[in-house]
C-alpha cells in the first residue's frame, strides 16, 4: 500500500538478559540516570519501583518500562528470589514509536502473552541468526507495550536542527565542527548554534559529548573488561585523561 516504509523501526542497540534478584535487593539509579531505554517481563516475584514520588509494584506477568534519562529506585521482593527478562535498547533519535513522545516509567499489566517473546530476546546471546530472531520478537513487544502505554506529552523539535542531531548520534566518535552541522542544515552557523542550544539546552559539542558517554556506558555494560584506555580510543579521544574527566 502507499503507507508501506513510512514508519520504519531503527534499533541503534539491543540486549535481553535473564536476571534473578534475592529478596531484599535494592537497584539505585536515583543518581545515575539510565543510558537505555529499558522494560523487563517478571516471570516470577515481585518488586517495587520508587519514580518522582510515586510506588510502583510489579508482579509476575507484568512489564515495567524505563526510559532512558528516567533516575529511580527499585526494591526486588520475591521469596526467595524475583526472575525477570530484562531487554535495554535505544532507537534512532526522534524516530518512532518513542522518539517523539514523553513516556514516564510505568508498569504494564497482564503481559504473559508477551513472556516467551522476551525469552526469545534474552537468549539469543551473541549468534548473529539468533541476534537476528530476537530483533524480530522484539519489535513484536514493542507493537504490543506501547499501544498500551501512556505518555505524558509530545515532543516537538525545530526542523532545523533534526538533521544535525540525526549526524551527531551516528558520529558521536569523530570531530565535529558546528560550521559542518549548520550548512547540513541548511542555515548559519550563528542561527544553528542558537537554536540548536535553545531546543537541545547544551551546546552542539556538550550533546556530542553526552551521547559519547551514553555509548561509553554502552560498552562498559557490555564489556567490562575494557580498559579505559581502550574505550577512549574507540570512542576518538585522544587523551584517555580528558576522556575520565568527562565520563565522571
């Protein structure tokens, strides 16, 4: 049909994971806001989930859903322990389904129809088919949360600096010059930096910097066995000291 391709889903990152959680647990991201979009499928126990003020509990069969950016506590209650598939990810910058909308953490309820789907994710480990399958059943739980899920509020962006931040996330690890970003949008350099500094509320390089971070705690999760060294250089630091300097 003439609507085919309109609405394309474009994962920057994906990873499901099996976690178990004794009684007692306590996650504290109150100080560290999260570099991923999260939700997670309890297949067994419960755990309570403390945002803005505001308690949360989630059982078995539900989803719990965490934006990237969102600061909260968790405190995990199932006896002797809380089993749950846990999928972070991240999407393309203002891209659907969430790009363009506030969504708050929030539990979905009743999703058993969705337990095998985050199985299929968390397992598909580092097999590139099977990486593959799990992209595949992922976007099927996406389709199925956020018909469901509410959000708080739209978000609109000027025009004139999309573009620019589209380049920026997918050259986080290269030079950038806001001379470069501006005629890409197709406007001076003094308008550009302006507005992008308005909409965004930092600078070009200070959100450059940001996503580089974003992406360095990407890797840390990922592969903790990296040297900060090594990730300064990956990431196209050429001062590993500058590089801790900003990560902190």
């Amino acid at each position: 049909g003439d609507d085919m391709g309109q609405h394309p889903i474009s994962l920057t990152y994906l990873h499901g994971e099996a976690f178990e959680d004794t009684a007692g647990t306590v996650r504290d991201f109150r100080r560290l806001p999260r570099p991923l979009h999260s939700v997670a499928y309890i297949e067994s126990g419960e755990a309570e989930f403390v945002y803005n003020g505001k308690s949360m509990l989630v059982r078995a069969g539900d989803v719990i859903y965490a934006a990237k950016g969102n600061c909260y506590y968790s405190i995990w209650k199932g006896i002797p322990k809380t089993i749950f598939f846990s999928c972070h990810f991240d999407l393309v910058p203002f891209g659907a389904p969430i790009g363009t909308r506030i969504y708050p953490l929030q539990v979905i309820r009743e999703c058993q129809n969705l337990r095998d789907a985050f199985a299929e994710v968390a397992a598909s480990g580092t097999d590139e088919l099977a990486s593959l399958y799990a992209v595949g059943s992922f976007c099927q739980i996406l389709s199925k949360l956020f018909a469901r899920m509410h959000y708080e509020r739209d978000l609109t962006l000027n025009h004139r600096i999309v573009e620019a931040v589209r380049y920026i996330e997918a050259h986080y690890d290269t030079p950038l010059r806001v001379p470069e970003l501006a005629q890409l949008c197709h406007v001076s350099p003094s308008y550009f930096y302006e507005c992008f500094k308005r909409e965004m509320g930092m600078s070009p390089i200070e959100y450059k910097n940001k996503i580089t971070v974003l992406h360095a705690e990407r890797a840390l999760l990922d592969h903790p066995e990296i040297s900060i060294e090594e990730l300064s250089e990956q990431l196209g630091f050429e001062s590993s000291i500058y590089f801790r300097r900003l990560f902190k």
